[in-house]
C-alpha cells in the first residue's frame, strides 16, 4: 500500500526532530536549522506511534501470504471482479449472435446490460456551496 505524500512527509519531519531531540549535539539536521528547540511533547509522541501503527495495520490487512508469494488483496480481488464481469459479458454476446429465439435473446441483452451497469461507476454529484 502505498502511503499519501503529506502522510510522508509529516513522517519525515517528525523522525528529523525526534533525531533532533534525541541528539543534543550543536549539529542540527538541514530540514530544522531555522527552528530552535524542538520538543515532542508527549501528545505528538502518541500521535506519532498512533500513526506508524495505523500504517503498519493497513499494510497488515491489505496483504494476503502464502509460503511463495505476497499479494495485494486489493488487486486480487479487483482483476477477479474483472475477470468473472468481462467472461460474463463475452458469454452474453456469443450467446447474443448464436440463439435466434427472442426470449433468450432478451435474456442475454439484459444479463449483458447489468455487467455493463455493473462495470461503469455511479455519478457523484457535487454540493454547490
């Protein structure tokens, strides 16, 4: 999973003034040699761990391993949907162009019909304000 570019870089300060913190040396990180004194308190400190634990849980859930591979649920379960929708649809046509009946051609176009509906996003309206 990849992690939103603020979430980054917010990650990246806060390692850089908790080195900072850490090292009481006059050498100070390029990133914070404008700010004096940088302090975590013990708010951020939680908020810091609450964070890295978040992101640690979300790779956790989105992962599925096996004794060879490690996968992206998302993607599996994504080009299945996919996979199943686009055979569905090509069954559809074929059987669109072999039976000659209407009945069963009626069938089909709908069937055919509610993978196409099935596939293409609903509209979402925006609130004017």
């Amino acid at each position: 999973m990849e992690e939103n570019k603020d979430d980054v870089k917010i990650i990246e300060i806060l390692d850089i003034a908790e080195r900072t913190q850490a090292s009481n040396s006059s050498s100070r990180p390029e990133e914070l040699r404008g700010f004096k004194n940088i302090i975590l308190g013990p708010e951020i400190q939680k908020q810091i761990l609450e964070h890295r634990l978040q992101v640690q849980d979300d790779k956790y859930k989105n992962t599925w391993k096996s004794c060879c591979l490690v996968l992206d649920k998302r993607a599996v379960q994504y080009f299945t949907q996919i996979g199943i929708i686009g055979s569905v649809m090509a069954f559809s046509v074929v059987q669109l162009y072999t039976r000659s009946d209407q009945a069963s051609q009626q069938s089909y176009m709908g069937l055919l019909t509610m993978m196409c509906g099935v596939l293409i996003p609903n509209p979402k309206f925006r609130e004017s304000t």
